[in-house]
C-alpha cells in the first residue's frame, strides 16, 4: 500500500504542474488587475500604470509570470516608491509557489495564503456539519427506499428527492429566506437569521453562530441529499437482486444483517467514488450559497478575488482545490480495498 501512495504522489506532480499552467494562463485573461485600482476619486496616470505594472510583474511575457509565480523572483528589484532608487517591493519580489509562497492580494497588499487561512475555517465550518447531515440523511432514507420499493414510503420520498434534485440550490436559499426569515418575522414568530456569521452589535457566541448557519446549511443540505439518496436506492436495488443476497436470505439469515453487512457494504463501493469528488471540493465553499447568506467563507473569496482580478488569491484558491480532489481521490482508491478486498491496489 505504500508503494501505491508514493506511485500516487509522483503521478500527482506533473498533474499538477499542468493544472497550474492551464489554471495561470486562464487567470491572465479574465481581466484588467490595474484597472480594479483605479474609481473615480483615483485615476491612475499612465506613469503609475506603467511603474504598477512593473512592480506586478505585468510587463513581462506570460511564460516569466508563470516562472515567477513557480519558483519566485528574488533577483528581480523594482522601484517600489518611485525614489528612483531600486528596492524590494512588497508585490514584486517573492519567492514562489513552490517555496510556499502565493504571493501577495492587490487588493489588501496581505499574503494570499493569509488571506485563504482567513476564511477557510469560516468555510469548514459550513461544509462539514453539511456534508455529515447529508451522508447521514441520504443513506438512511435510500436504504430505507430501496429496502421498500414501489411503496408508499418509497413513492414519496422518490418523489420529493427528485424535485428538490431538480430545483437549483439558490432557488431553494430563497424559498427558506422567504419562509424562515420573512415570513416567521412577520407573523411574529421566532426567526432565523440571513446574513453572515453573527448578528452585529453582538456577542460571537456559539449560539449566535449555529442560528446564522441553519439555513445555508439546510439550503445545500436539502440539494445534495435528495441527489445521494437516488444513487444509493439504485445502487441498493440492484445489489439486492444479486445472487449472494439470495443465497443469503436462502440460507435464513436475518434481512438486516443481509441489508447492513452484504447488500449495502457492496453498494457503497460505487457511492465511495461519488463521495470522494465532492470531498474534494469542500475546501472551496459554496459560491452561490456563501454569496446569497454574506457566509464569509471561500466561495465569497472566490468570487471577491475574480471581480477584483486579483490572481494571487485566485491561484491560491484553485491550487488548494486542486490539491484537494487529488488527495481525496487518493483516499477513495484506499477506502475500495477497505471496502471490498477483492480490489488490489499494487495492480492499478
């Protein structure tokens, strides 16, 4: 087994240099940095352009951009106040992605993995207790489907998966907006909260935060576990017509040790590798879900960094995803051999 992972690492490191290359050279054409700087009370003059530019390293060929951003560019010294003198520049200089620096955020002038760390656990905070309630919930009520078919129960909660399934997530944000926020507040019952992490003027206590996460997290919690539990009543439907189930149920044994240790243990090998993508992104946040709630978390970043065009955050952001998913798919090739041992890793 340490034989695959370390096999998995070094596949994972051209991956990635690819995926940095692609990701950089598309980060360079969604926009102008330089113009987010300027608004009407500051208009840059060409000279500044021109010196920001330089300081940016924006003057140079795409290809030094991409080698700057890798393995840094210490050698290089700018005009950083205009003196005439050359000196560091808090922009320019930096020692790369590969020596674990991102580089710094034109908006804040802060380091980017600062301003990352910043918001990842507000990000964790929200995807985890998620995506916990959505295994939990969608197993139990796919199983429970699958074990019931063409019931009533079965009818039901089929039905309501697919329409929620169908329905965009912030479709549904708005729907509990309406109904838990507006709606509560004007009959005068107790409502929830839409806005942030904790009421302003307030304590950030944790009460205080567990109200403001109660709708984002029923928001993507009601998505994405009307979607898993489809998968796993299919693939719970067709591992119990198989054959050993049959032979098991031949042979007297009870039917929830037939439905717990046989038919759902093989059903989970193809739900392990719908877990491990999704896995992957959770470090990213949700976009439309952080934006609709204020949730100041990375998908907020996300979009923050791209309307400001401010690529070292944005780097910094798809790099970390990226990271991610190759890391979980790692750990679901681990948990196939868990799962079911006829699966050898020293063979893939």
């Amino acid at each position: 087994m340490a034989k695959y992972i370390v096999g998995r690492l070094i596949q994972a490191v051209p991956l990635l240099f690819i995926i940095s290359l692609i990701l950089f050279t598309m980060m360079n054409t969604i926009g102008d940095p330089i113009a987010t700087m300027s608004d009407e009370s500051v208009i840059l003059t060409p000279e500044e352009r021109l010196r920001i530019e330089r300081s940016l390293g924006l003057d140079k060929p795409i290809y030094l951009q991409y080698i700057y951003w890798l393995i840094g560019n210490d050698w290089t010294l700018v005009d950083s106040d205009g003196d005439g003198d050359t000196d560091e520049n808090v922009y320019g200089n930096r020692r790369g992605i590969l020596r674990g620096d991102l580089g710094r955020s034109i908006v804040t002038n802060q380091l980017a993995q600062d301003r990352i760390l910043e918001r990842l656990p507000n990000t964790l905070i929200l995807m985890v207790p998620t995506y916990i309630l959505v295994l939990v919930i969608s197993v139990s009520l796919g199983v429970f489907s699958a074990v019931r078919q063409y019931s009533l129960a079965d009818n039901v909660l089929t039905t309501i998966a697919f329409v929620f399934y169908s329905m965009p997530s912030f479709l549904i944000a708005l729907g509990l907006i309406f109904t838990f926020a507006v709606t509560f507040r004007n009959l005068g019952l107790p409502y929830l909260p839409i806005a942030g992490m904790y009421d302003a003027g307030e304590d950030q206590t944790f009460v205080n935060l567990v109200r403001h996460m109660i709708l984002p997290i029923m928001s993507m919690v009601i998505v994405s576990a009307a979607g898993y539990m489809r998968y796993i009543r299919a693939s719970m439907l067709e591992t119990l017509e198989s054959d050993y189930v049959r032979t098991a149920r031949a042979k007297g044994l009870k039917n929830r040790r037939i439905i717990l240790l046989h038919a759902f243990k093989n059903a989970s090998v193809p739900l392990i590798t719908l877990i491990g993508l999704d896995l992957g992104f959770i470090l990213s946040g949700t976009v439309i879900i952080e934006e609709i709630f204020a949730w100041p978390g990375m998908g907020r970043l996300f979009i923050d960094s791209l309307n400001r065009s401010d690529y070292a955050v944005l780097m910094g952001i798809v790099m970390l995803t990226a990271v991610t998913v190759i890391f979980f798919q790692i750990v679901t090739d681990l948990a196939y051999a868990v799962v079911d041992p006829r699966i050898k890793l020293a063979k893939s």
